[in-house]
C-alpha cells in the first residue's frame, strides 16, 4: 500500500475531485480483500487502478451527477495558471474520456495498459483518448 498509495490517490482526486481520497481507501480496502485474485499478467499497479476505477464508477452511478463539457468553464489560462487550467479542462471531460486521458498523459501508461484497467477494448480506448485530446485542445484554445 504505502508503493502505490500517493500515485493511486492522486490519480483518483484527478479523476473525482474530494471524493479521490475516499474512492483510493475503498479501492485499498478492495484489493486487501481479493488479494488472491491478482494473477501477475499485468502489473500490479495496473490491477490496482483497475479496482479504483471501478470504485470510481459505483461512486459515480451512487452521485448520479453530470459533468458539465467546456462550454460553462471559465478557464484563466496565464502561463503561471497552464496546470490549473488543465486540471479544469479535465474535470469537465465525460469521466470514460478524463480517466483514459488521466492514464495516458498524466500517468504515461502504454494504451494497452490503460485498456486493461479500463476493461475495454484496445480500439475503444483509442478512440476515447483521441477524443479527449481534441476536447482538451479546444477546451484550452477557447480560453485562451
């Protein structure tokens, strides 16, 4: 726990705001209970991840509530305020493009590293990452 909680946390406070903190304990606590179940074909961080991504999921289906897309942000984009400004781009991503992302560009995993944690095809990842590229982009240039 103590190698891979401040990289699963921050991942999961990107990903849900406040409730980060919460959804790492209850992904920790998850995988202490299926320990047995990790079979070593993937990292374990990636196993991990997987389990928090879930958790993310149920958290979400429990909030049911809507992130809102570019349109209502207001986004300062001065050099010093470039991470903010990316974080809020972020935040305002469906949470199935802001997780791929939160995978690919911030955490540098491979996309077949992200599709396994995602539990999705390799082709659909793909897609997704693209797409919150572009969101992203525009996002960024439209405050600009």
């Amino acid at each position: 726990m103590r190698k891979y909680e401040p990289r699963l946390r921050g991942l999961l406070r990107r990903l849900a705001g406040d409730a980060g903190d919460d959804l790492a304990q209850e992904a920790f606590l998850s995988a202490w209970r299926a320990a047995g179940s990790w079979r070593g074909d993937s990292s374990y961080f990636t196993w991990l991840a997987r389990i928090g991504w879930r958790q993310f999921l149920s958290h979400q289906r429990r909030a049911k509530r809507a992130e809102p897309l570019c349109a209502a942000a207001e986004i300062a984009v001065q050099p010093e305020d470039r991470r903010a400004a990316i974080d809020q781009a972020l935040a305002r991503l469906p949470e199935r493009e802001r997780m791929a992302a939160l995978l690919c560009f911030a955490e540098g995993h491979t996309h077949v590293e992200a599709a396994t944690i995602m539990e999705m095809p390799l082709g659909t990842l793909k897609s997704l990452v693209a797409r919150a590229r572009k969101r992203l982009v525009e996002c960024l240039e439209d405050e600009q």
